[in-house]
C-alpha cells in the first residue's frame, strides 16, 4: 500500500513528532509511507501549493481532511482504505482551513470527528488511524473490536 501525507506547516511539539514516527514505524510493514510537509501561510497560498503537490498524484486517490467530510468508525475507515487500488494521498491544512479547490479535488472528504483539532493534532490522529486501518486489514491486534 502506498499511502502519502501533504500537510501545512513542521510539526512544533516534540511529543507529537515522536508520537507520529512511532506511529509511521508501527505502519512501515503495511505500508509504504511519504510525507510531505508544505510551509503555513495563507489559505490561498496554502491551497495553490497542496494542488501543486497533487497535480503530482494524478492517478492516487486524494483524501482531504475536513470538518464538513464523512466520519467512518475504525473498522469502516480500514474498509474504505482497503478499497482503494491505487496510491492515497492525505491532506491536511494550515490551522486557518482550506482552500476551496483543495476540497474540490478530493475523491473523499473525511471528518476525523465532529470536535475541532489542531492541525498538529489531527495529523497525530491520521497517524494513528492509518496504522489502526493497515492492522486491521491485516488481521492484526492493535483494534479492539
């Protein structure tokens, strides 16, 4: 599975860092992992850059996070995931949101939850959700049903 991460902004809080390369070497035998990290700006910068990355992408399935997108539990993510055939490609933004046309070319919007996260937070939440998902996939222990 090839699965790639473009978010906005480096990470700050040395905690999450270390808890999101755990995460992506927890994930390293399911999957094979790229991120891309774009510099915070303004959302229409932002958003000229996240679709330059993914003029990149064209075949992979992109999937945006946001608040207005669909909320899967666990399970139903890892099946979603599983269905993809083709690369995914994650998108998170800046923390003052995203720009039209960046949720214009998702082929899934998705909403870690009804809360609001910061964008350092939902990037750990992404991290540990795709290691939940690729576990599950494969018959792993990590989810307890």
């Amino acid at each position: 599975m090839l699965l790639k991460l473009v978010l906005i902004g480096k990470l700050k809080d040395r905690a999450i860092q270390a808890r999101c390369d755990e995460f992506a070497k927890w994930l390293s035998p399911y999957a094979k992992l790229e991120i891309v990290e774009l510099p915070d700006s303004n959302v229409a910068k932002e958003g000229q850059a996240i679709v330059k990355a993914l003029e990149k992408e064209r075949a992979a399935a992109v999937v945006v996070l946001s608040e207005e997108g669909r909320q899967f539990s666990s399970q139903e993510f890892a099946a979603k995931l599983g269905s993809f055939d083709r690369k995914v490609v994650f998108v998170i933004g800046g923390p003052c949101g995203l720009a039209p046309e960046v949720k214009q070319r998702a082929d899934l919007l998705w909403s870690l939850s009804k809360l609001t996260f910061t964008h350092e937070l939902a990037r750990l939440l992404l991290m540990e959700q795709l290691f939940r998902a690729t576990n599950i996939l494969h018959g792993g222990s990590y989810h307890n049903p």
